[in-house]
C-alpha cells in the first residue's frame, strides 16, 4: 500500500468527513458475503464499535477473500461513506485489503457466538478481542489514569514501595516467600530450620501484601503520598472475590484524623466514578446490558435490584451516610434477615465480624445509600490502627457499596510509641523486625491516616462484572498461575 497514515477505528467512526480516504488496521469479528458485496466488521480495540467495511469480493480476487475470516488481521484502504445501515454514521468502501494475518476458522476459538466466561478464563491470552473484555481493559485503563490524575491535582506524591519484602503488612502470614535456596536440601542451622542467613537478603522475604508501611515513612516526611502496585496474598481461596496476585492504592496522609480519612476516600471514589462515566459511557452502556442480560438468568432471589448504571449514579448522587460500628451492630441485630435467621451469618452482638450480606443490608435496604462504618472493635483490626479512648475501639473506617460491600479500608494510624508497642505485643508482632516502622513514632511522629483501595474491586463495582478474575488481564488464582 501507498504511504497513508492509519487511523483509529474510534476516530473513523466519529467522523463527519465522507468522501476522504482513509487507512485502517485491525482484527475482523465477522464477515457476510454474497457474490457482490462483503461486508466486513473490523474493530482494533480503540473502541467497542465495530467499521463497517464493504468490499466488492470480485475485485479484490478470490485468495484474498478466501484468507479474510473472523480473527484474521487486515490493513483495509478506502473511502468513507454515508452508511447505509443503522448504528453507525460512516461506513468504508474498500479500495484495497491487505491481510496481515489469518485466523483458522476450524481452530480460532472466537467465532461470532456466545461464549462463557468461564471458557473465556481458558484463553484469557485472545480473551480480550471480545466486546466484553475489550470493554473491561479500556475501562480499567481510564480507571488507572483517574487515579493519578485525582492524586496529581491534590498535590500528593507518588510512591513506589518495594514488592519484596520482610515484613507481614496484615499479620495474617498468608504470604508469598520469596527464596533462593534449594527446596530439595536447603542448608539448616544447627537447631535443624532454615538458615536463611544463606538465602539471598539473609532473612525470610516475601512478596508484599501492601505498600501501607513503608508508605507512612515517605508521608512522614511528604506529608501526601500514594502507593499504587502490585500486592500478593497467598490465601487459598477459590472466590468470586479473592486474587492471588492484585493491584492496591494506598495513599498515607500525615496531619489527617480519621474523619479527613474518610472525607478524602468519598471524594475519590465519587471522582473514579464520574470519570468513568465521563470518559467510557459505549462501554459502560454495554457493559450494563450485558449485566441485565446475565441478571435475567439468575434465581429471583439473586437478581440485583439495581443495574449497572443506576448503582453508579447511586454513588455519585448520595452523601455517603456515616455511623460507628457499634450503632451498626443493632441495626443489624435488630433487622429482620437477623431476627428471622436469614442471614447466613446471624449477628449475636458487639463485636462481631461484619459479613458482605451484613454491609449490603446497611447500604441496600436500611439506608438507601453508600454507608462508611467507623470505630470498630481492636478485637477484629490490625495493630497499626489507633486506639480510641474506650480502650476496646480503633479509629477504623470501611466504606461499603450496593453489590459488593467493603470497597476501601482505611483507619488513623496509631501515632503514639507506647501505645502501638503494646499492641504490638498483644498481638505477637516482633517489635525488632519493625525497628524501622517504630523509628517514625520515636523520631518526630504525627498524627496520621490511610486507606486502602484494591483495584480491582474497584474496577469489578464499576463494570458490573461478576467475578474479580474477569477485570484484570491474567488471574493468578489457586492453581492458576497460565499465561
């Protein structure tokens, strides 16, 4: 082909200009031909639209058309023009098609049909040629750059935390090791363990389960910051909600008390969300259509009483309604689904655990609105968050959502050396392995406060999807670590 520049399939199709020749390049979804016209749908991932291409078949030979199938990848050179069918404006009348690459349709596992998403997790590598997942990376995309455009206009710092590590943010030991020594015969220490003075830090390391730590060293120092990479968590659960491998936001801010906390994360999720809707509305309108589509085919019991779009509009639309733990407690204790035994996990009193169906109760059917839930039992929290006056809360905070529950959690940390070393102690955390972390309470500490935001429950509430392994590119789940 002669030199013209290729554009965008997003651009073609918004443009106005028939009658100008234009080169495009992508992947065919599906072609009808007859003995005088084809009609080719190409799409080359700049948006969920397909161009309509139309070819006369006797013109550019039978070897050419022979080698155009569904999934093949064509250069397509023509002229724009007022299309003659409905959903789009333009169409392409082809003057000359190169393919670059075929696709056996004997063996192509994307024919134009309807595909599960659990076949679709099996080939996670061509996945994203679909409507569906094409959608979800495009989504999540303007989701990652929201993030940073939020955090940049607030003036607060980006932090790259390390993803090995020696320390157990969470405290829960459900981590990645990180070694080199051999599994077969590792050398031993005369007690007969590990010497893991031989292994390559010298010490036991892992794959991190969160930037948090480190990140309130660099906000004790930049006051903002925000921590936004991969974290690992080696819990053996096969979830519709857990991953093995995960993407975290973090931000750490010194100065700020809890309620700062949690004025800051409603503004940040109410910023994701309208960005997105801004930014991505063909996609999230076809997302919210193929979760009315799925909706359909679940239980009655199990149908969402809101779709996809009207759950974000939720969001944006409600100031989020603010209570302690402990006036949640007897709501829930005190609600109907309790009182009846419908909740699979019966509430019995203070202290508690909260469950997803607990959180969605709150928000869904008590308060009609995004809940923050605030000052919960030291009991059920980990040791970093500060302890409040009546000796039995922490200044904790979790933000729920319809669908879904818990979206972001977060807490003023503790500040205060004496009290953080005692429940430290309390909860068996070695205060030498934290010497670093206990440095910034001996050496000018502040009040401080974070919260956390897992990505990708982030991205699975706003595309409606409804498996977290189905919005990120290539789960790593028990037993699945392909591709």
């Amino acid at each position: 082909m002669a030199e013209l520049k290729r554009t965008q399939i997003k651009a073609v199709l918004a443009s106005d200009e028939t009658g100008t020749e234009v080169l495009v390049k992508g992947w065919v979804r599906t072609k009808r031909e007859s003995k005088n016209v084809a009609f080719i749908a190409l799409n080359d991932g700049s948006v969920i639209h397909n161009l309509q291409v139309v070819a006369d078949p006797q013109a550019l030979g039978e070897e050419t058309m022979r080698l155009i199938t569904t999934g093949s990848c064509l250069a397509v050179r023509g002229t724009l023009s007022e299309s003659q069918g409905a959903g789009q404006k333009v169409e392409l009348l082809a003057s000359d098609i190169e393919v670059y690459g075929t696709a056996d349709p004997e063996k192509y596992p994307l024919q134009p049909k309807k595909h599960s998403l659990e076949f679709l997790r099996e080939i996670a590598h061509l996945r994203v040629r679909t409507n569906t997942f094409g959608a979800v990376y495009r989504l999540r995309h303007a989701l990652i750059f929201a993030v940073h455009n939020f955090f940049n206009e607030r003036g607060f710092y980006n932090v790259h935390t390390p993803i090995i590590t020696g320390s157990d943010a969470e405290g829960a030991g459900e981590t990645f090791r990180v070694t080199t020594l051999p599994f077969d015969n590792p050398p031993r220490t005369d007690e007969g363990g590990i010497d893991y003075k031989k292994d390559f830090f010298e010490k036991e390391a892992n794959l991190t389960v969160s930037g948090q730590l480190e990140g309130e060293l660099a906000a004790l120092a930049l006051s903002n910051i925000y921590t936004f990479g991969p974290t690992f968590r080696a819990e053996n659960s096969n979830t519709s909600r857990h991953l093995a491998e995960f993407w975290m936001i973090e931000p750490e801010m010194a100065f700020y008390d809890l309620q700062d906390n949690m004025d800051l994360a409603e503004d940040f999720l109410k910023y994701l969300i309208r960005y997105a809707l801004d930014n991505c509305a063909d996609d999230l309108l076809f997302l919210d259509k193929r979760a009315a589509d799925e909706d359909k085919l679940k239980a009655a019991n199990e149908r969402s009483e809101m779709g996809l779009m009207e759950r974000l509009q939720f969001v944006l639309e409600n100031e989020f309604e603010r209570l302690p733990y402990t006036e949640a407690i007897e709501i829930l204790r005190n609600s109907k689904p309790n009182k009846k035994k419908k909740f699979n996990y019966v509430i019995e009193g203070w202290g508690a655990d909260l469950q997803s169906e607990h959180e969605r109760y709150l928000v869904e059917k008590h308060f009609k609105k995004p809940v923050i839930l605030f000052n919960y039992p030291k009991e059920i929290k980990a040791f970093y968050m500060r302890q409040n006056d009546d000796n039995k809360t922490v200044a904790a905070m979790d933000i729920l959502f319809p669908g879904i529950g818990e979206i972001v959690g977060g807490s003023q940390r503790e500040e205060r050396l004496d009290k953080l070393t005692e429940r430290m102690e309390a909860m068996h955390i070695p205060a030498e392995e934290m010497w670093w972390y206990l440095d910034t309470r001996r050496f000018g500490t502040a009040p401080h406060s974070g919260f956390g935001l897992g990505f990708e429950r982030l991205v699975q509430f706003v595309s409606g999807m409804g498996n977290i392994r189905d919005v990120i590119p290539f789960p790593r789940t028990p037993g699945n670590a392909e591709f």
